[in-house]
C-alpha cells in the first residue's frame, strides 16, 4: 500500500508549484522587456541617424540662403 502524501507535503507542492510559475512568467517578462530595449535602442539610434542627415541639410541650405547675393538675383516680376 502507497503512503498518500501528507497536508503539508502536499501544501510545499503546491508553492513550489506557485513559485515555479511566478519564476516562469517573470522570465518571460523580463524577455519581453529585453527585446523591447533593443528595439528601442536601434529606433534611437536610427532617429540619431536621420537627425544628424536633417541637420547637416539644413546646413546647406542656409549656406546657400546666406551665401548668394541679393544683388546678382532678377528684380521682382512686377518691376
């Protein structure tokens, strides 16, 4: 004849049981947030990217806007 287990074996199993789920889903969770991270990481830096491009355009434009001389430009249409 088997031994059934006792109330306090079977109350241990049960938290252990508990804890072994927690444990799960915190590893699953942590997971998550570690590839959110990264996304987030390569979007900064592809946003740092397209800034420094954006910057380095208007750069040039108002080189240009400052460097051209307003005498050498037509007159107005309507002179």
């Amino acid at each position: 004849m088997s031994e059934l287990p006792s109330e306090r074996e079977q109350a241990l199993e049960a938290r252990l049981v508990e804890l072994e789920m927690r444990v799960s889903f915190q590893e699953h969770a942590l997971a998550e947030l570690s590839d959110a991270l990264a996304a987030a990481s390569m979007q900064g830096s592809r946003n740092a990217d397209a800034l420094r491009v954006l910057l380095e355009d208007l750069g040039k434009v108002r080189n240009a806007l400052n460097s051209s001389d307003p005498a050498s430009e037509p007159p107005p249409p309507h002179y």
